[in-house]
C-alpha cells in the first residue's frame, strides 16, 4: 500500500513539475515572428507579447530578477562637474519601454518589459534634425546638431527559454558639432 502511494504521489508529482515547465516554452518559430513584427529599430508594443511566460521565468529565476528589476526609472544625467551650461541643440527626451529592439549586431530581440519586469531607457533626440545650433555663423564652418548614440545593457527572452544580456544603442543626446567648409585653392 505505501509503494503505491508513494509511486502514485511521484507520478503526480512528476506531472505537476512537467506540466510547470512544459508551460514555460516558446516556440523558435514564435520568437521570429515576435522579433519580425517590429519593423523599427525598437518597438514599445507588441502584439502576443509573451509577459506571462517572462514573469513566471523570472519567477523561477529569483536571482535574476533581483539583480536586475529594481523598478526604477533611468537616473537623471547631469554635468559631471555641476558646471551648468545650456545645450545649443534643442533635445527631446523620452522614457520608454521598448519590447523589441535590435541589438549592436542589428538582430532583434525581445526585451524584458513587462508590468512587473521593467526595463525603462532615457531616449534623447536632437528637437530638430540636422538644425543650427549657434545664433552667430562661425566663418567656415557649417555648425549642425547631430545625434549622438550611447550603448545600454537590457535583459532580453532568448530561446530555451532563457535570458540573455545584449548591447544596444540608441539616442543618448545631441552636440552642437562643426566641420570646415573651406576649399582648398
């Protein structure tokens, strides 16, 4: 009687932790179709987001999501020495939480982005492209605002399904840069 019961319990037992895990898959199929659906550098939303299958990973995985799901919005950057000066670009910025994004390799990935696991980036774009940044000609120069990238770290769903770290880059600013536009004779 107690074999019974105890292969019984482990027969259930086993079904249990199947079912638990056999839940917790994505289709490599699936993963394309996702990363194919965003047709910009980065998307925000995304349809069939698979947020239930990222919490309960991240949920089984509670070492991972300590260390890297704080909550927190981006921290402010300011002038290093708190020197203030005032940009001569016109910059917009935006918090967003992209879904997809294409990493340093151009292949897109599904980010950790969901209403538990969030992944919030500061983006920054020059107000006007290409725009004039000095009220006076500097003589010779042509003087534009150009966009300046910077290299983010995010969490990303892979195959598995697992997690990976990627690089990515975005907008992170933009300076008031100058060329010569002298000839030589």
């Amino acid at each position: 009687m107690f074999v019974n019961n105890f292969i019984f319990a482990f027969f259930v037992t086993t079904l249990i932790n199947f079912a638990s895990t056999s839940s917790l898959t994505i289709s490599k199929e699936e993963l394309d179709r996702l990363k194919s659906s965003c047709k910009e550098d980065f998307c925000e939303s995304v349809e069939n987001y698979p947020e239930i299958l990222i919490n309960q990973l991240l949920k089984q995985n509670d070492a991972i999501a300590k260390e890297y799901f704080n909550g927190s919005l981006p921290p402010n950057i300011t002038n290093r020495d708190n020197i203030e000066f005032t940009n001569m670009c016109e910059v917009s910025e935006y918090i967003v939480g992209p879904k997809i994004f294409k990493d340093t390799g151009n292949i897109p990935r599904i980010i950790v982005n969901t209403e538990e696991y969030h992944q919030y980036v500061l983006l920054k774009t020059c107000g006007s492209k290409d725009g004039d940044c000095t009220k006076t000609p500097i003589p010779g120069h042509e003087v534009r605002c150009i966009p300046e990238k910077i290299n983010i770290k995010l969490i990303f769903l892979d195959e598995g399904p697992s997690f990976g770290v990627g690089s990515f880059d975005m907008y992170g600013g933009c300076a008031c840069a100058y060329k010569s536009i002298t000839h030589n004779k």
